[in-house]
C-alpha cells in the first residue's frame, strides 16, 4: 500500500481524470457509431467481447456522470492506495466481475458501463483493510463505508434497468481480489 500525500493523490487524480476523458469520447463516438452492441449479453458466446468492452461504454450522459464522479472519488483513492498494482488489479476486477454478469445477467439486455468497476474498486477498498491489517488501509475503509456505504442497495435487483448484476459482480469481483492481494506482502 502506498503513502497518502499530496503528491500522490494529485498524480492519481490525474490518471483517473485521463481515463474519464477517454470515456466521455467514447460516449460521444458512441452517438455516431453503434458501439452499444459491444457490451456483455449473458450466456452467449459473443457476447464475452463485452468483458474487456463495456466498461467503456454508456448508455448517455446521465449514465456516464454517475460513473465519472464514483471513478474520480473512489478510483483516485484505489490508485493512491495500489499504485504499482493498480492496473492489474483493476484488470482482474474487470474479467472477474464480467465473467460473472455474463453468467447470472439478464439475457434480455446488453450490459454496459463502468459502474461494475465503481462497484469493484468499492469492494476492494471496504475489505482491504479487513484482509492486510494495514491501519491506513482499515481506516480508508471506515471513511468510505460511511460515506459510500448506501451504494451498497446498488447490488440488489430492482425494477427497471439498471444492471445490479453488474453492481453484484463488481462488487464480489473486488472482493475476492482484495483477499488475493493481500498476502503480497508489500
């Protein structure tokens, strides 16, 4: 786990800022190609293309503001936290928490959006500190359960669409990679 300073926050903040900024292109490439076919459909062979895809993709500018404000908050933090292992973690997240919306998802929708890796990056970040015993990890994961901890309704089915299942699985996906890289020993 890296040290919290200035320096590091501001450098994070950065890196997750660039990555919003692909995505807000990618929404407006979106409204001239049809790139939404490019998401997860559950049990069907392809569509696992969607895994690596969908988080990049969204269904309009509401979507995308809800994820970009969780991804500046919490994905600042994540990578502050994990510096050097941010990108794998995250990569695992991403296939973990795919592969388990393309088994349980509604196969009536195409599942998209970034909110699967929001959800994941929370995961990790609540449990983090339970897993290392690492006080700075343990006290990261009080904050954000306080002020985070009503995003926790996201993992049940509701009416309308909203991909829960994308929410649950990100959700599980970060938690198990937290289990997991917490005996690195770093």
């Amino acid at each position: 786990m890296a040290r919290f300073s200035l320096y590091n926050i501001w450098a994070s903040f950065k890196a997750v800022l660039f990555i919003v900024i692909i995505l807000w292109a990618i929404l407006f490439i979106g409204y001239i190609f049809p790139i939404h076919e490019y998401g997860i459909r559950p049990r069907i062979l392809s569509g696992l293309i969607g895994i690596p895809l969908s988080p990049f993709i969204h269904a309009g500018t509401d979507h995308l503001v809800a994820n970009s404000i969780s991804l500046l908050v919490l994905g600042s933090i994540f990578i502050t936290m994990e510096r050097k292992l941010s990108a794998p973690i995250i990569i695992q997240i991403i296939v973990l928490g795919g592969l388990g919306v393309w088994l349980i998802g509604r196969s009536d929708f195409t599942h998209i959006g970034a909110s699967g890796v929001v959800y994941g990056i929370l995961g990790y970040l609540l449990t983090a500190g339970i897993f290392t015993r690492n006080f700075t990890a343990i006290l990261v994961s009080i904050i954000l359960f306080v002020l985070y901890g009503g995003a926790i309704w996201g993992i049940f089915p509701t009416d309308g669409f909203v991909s829960w299942e994308s929410h649950l699985c990100g959700f599980l996906a970060g938690i198990i990679t937290a289990k997991e890289y917490s005996g690195r020993g770093t």
